[in-house]
C-alpha cells in the first residue's frame, strides 16, 4: 500500500556518503596538493571600518613579532609574515611521517583609504595581530554664501 523504507537504511546511506566525502577531502590535505585549498599562503583576517578608524585582525599563531611585517603604501596595507622551516638533526631511524606545518611565506592586502600614517599602532598578542589605522580628520565643507552682483 505504502512505499516505506526503513528509518536505519536512509541513515546508513548517509554514513556511507560522509565517507566518501571524508576520504575525498583526505586525499587534498595531502602534502603536494595542499596549495590547491586556497589556504596554503594565507591566512584569515578580519577587516572592520568604524566611523574613525581600520581594524585589521590576523591569526599568525606561531610567529614572532620579527617573523611579521607591515606596511602601507599607495592605501595598501600589506601583512607580510615569514615563516623558516627548522632543520633538525636526524639520525637513520628518524623519519617524517607526516609534516602538516606550512612554511615559506605567508602575505594579504587590503586597500584602506584616508588613513593618517603616523597614528598607526599594531599589537601581537597570543597568535592574533591587531592593527589599528586611525582615518584621518575630514573636515565638512564649510557652506558659504556668494552674493550676485
């Protein structure tokens, strides 16, 4: 009369999805492949404009404030962090299984505009880089009245 499947074979179907899924993704984590995630020489920044100023925020966990540079040029503000690979003395029976720390460098750029260059401040504070870029004063056209003669 019905057509009804059984509750557990719809959810055993899903199981079998997520799988496959899962073992899709494993495959482009793989060293080699990972540049093609987007997320190989970059890192995520969250960007927020307030009525006075830029707010820049990065997550550079594992970097030292001497690992980043930041610079401001023609209204571009570039993040730039480097990131050495370690070398470590290996003997025969020391061998890499997996390395999933990216090394090399890593750089984002953001067009900020109206910014006054000598009140910019950044901070390092436990992985997260936050920079602030104070706008400079506009003052509002000044209305003047022009009599005809």
């Amino acid at each position: 009369m019905f057509d009804l499947k059984p509750f557990r074979r719809k959810s055993e179907e899903l199981d079998l999805f997520e799988r496959m899924l899962k073992s899709f993704n494993e495959v482009f984590d793989q060293e080699g492949i990972a540049p093609l995630n987007g997320s190989f020489n970059s890192f995520r920044t969250d960007v927020r404009e307030t009525k006075d100023a830029y707010h820049v925020e990065a997550e550079l966990p594992g970097f030292d404030k001497n690992d980043i540079t930041i610079q401001l040029d023609n209204n571009y503000l570039t993040i730039h962090a480097k990131r050495e690979e370690e070398e470590e003395a290996k003997d025969e029976e020391d061998k890499i299984i997996r390395k999933e720390r990216h090394y090399g460098e890593f750089i984002r750029r953001f067009y900020v505009d109206n910014v006054d260059e000598d009140k910019i401040k950044a901070k390092l504070k436990r992985g997260v880089l936050k920079i602030k870029l104070p706008k400079l004063e506009t003052k509002e056209p000044e209305s003047k009245r022009i009599d005809i003669l």
